[in-house]
C-alpha cells in the first residue's frame, strides 16, 4: 500500500504487474486486439507519479517515452507510456511483431521532482536530473548517468546539450534545475532474480 508518493514502496509483485501491462499493451497493439483494462490487482496503485519506459533491444536502445509529471494512477500511466515508447518514439520506427519477443521492457518510477540551490545537491548515480530553460526542457534518468559514468557536471552538460541549449546554461539563473530519484525494474532483471 502506498503512504506517500514515492517509488520506492513498489514490491515485487507491483513490479511484475506493472511489466505485463506494459508488455501487453505493446501485444495488444501489433494485433489490434481490443483495448481492455488492467484487472485490478490485490494491491493499491492508485499513487500517481512520473514513469518512463524504456525498451531496448540487445544492447540498443529501441524506444523510451515518458513523464516527469504524475499525472495518471501508475497501471493507466505504464499503459499509455508503454504505447508511445513502442510506436511514437520519433528516434525509432515502430516496434515490429516478429521483434517483440526480443525486447527487453525496463519501467522507471519517479519520485517528485525537487528544485536545487546548489548543483552540490546532485547526487550521482542516485539522482536524475530534470532541467528546464524557458520553453526547452530535457529529463536524464538516474541510469544514464551510471551507463556513460558521468559525474554531476557531465550530467548536467548532457541535459543542456539535450535540450538544445549551450552546454553550460545550467549555470544561469534562468535554468530550473531539479532532481528526483527513480525505482528502476525490468523484465531481464526480474527473470534473472527469479533464476537465482
């Protein structure tokens, strides 16, 4: 049961759950099967936080959509992101039904994001980093810094860079940066937990 609204109360079972309506929703679409609600698990959750879904493919990137912002009840915001990672990611051509079965589905759960004063703030790999500059804005999460092992600095260059800006405008004032932190799960690492 969710007391508050962080990520980090997801178990196992939540995991699994939210996984297969990701997984099912792409399946759904590649046969133009009729849309059907999740059925209700035994556990609540209706908390409502930022998810990105990334789908990746060996070790590619294959699609990654998502929201900082909580807007949806978790299995409602897995199934609509889980959608766009596989089919409106501009990067990539649509998921393909004879490539399914090799994607790998890895969900990220955010907790609210939180401005900083200080980039001292920024912890690395615990953090992501959400910056925004007028009307450009970029998302980093936590494992991409970990990925290219970056420290703060890179991380914040990157998310410039990403949203079009000069790689050093995260040190003007006019740059909202904030952070959160993310419970990050896929279907490799359930499977792996399971076999060992």
């Amino acid at each position: 049961m969710f007391k508050k609204a962080t990520p980090k109360f997801l178990g196992r079972d939540e995991q699994d759950y939210l996984l297969n309506i990701a997984r099912n929703t792409i399946a759904d679409c590649l046969t133009r099967k009729a849309d059907s609600p999740p059925e209700n698990p035994a556990f609540n959750l209706e908390a409502k936080l930022g998810v990105f879904v990334t789908l990746t493919k060996g070790d590619s990137l294959r699609g990654c959509m998502g929201s900082v912002e909580a807007r949806r009840p978790l299995p409602v915001a897995v199934k609509v992101i889980a959608q766009s990672a596989a089919f409106h990611d501009p990067r990539f051509p649509p998921v393909r039904q004879d490539e399914l079965r090799e994607v790998d589905i890895e969900i990220s759960v955010l907790s609210p994001p939180k401005p900083v004063k200080s980039i001292d703030e920024i912890k690395v790999p615990r953090h992501g980093v959400f910056l925004r500059h007028g009307h450009a804005s970029a998302i980093l999460l936590p494992q991409v810094a970990v990925k290219h092992n970056w420290n703060r600095k890179d991380l914040l260059e990157h998310a410039c860079r990403k949203a079009g800006l000069k790689k050093e405008a995260w040190e003007s004032s006019a740059t909202e940066v904030m952070v959160f932190e993310a419970q990050v799960f896929s279907e490799n690492r359930a499977r792996n937990a399971k076999e060992n």
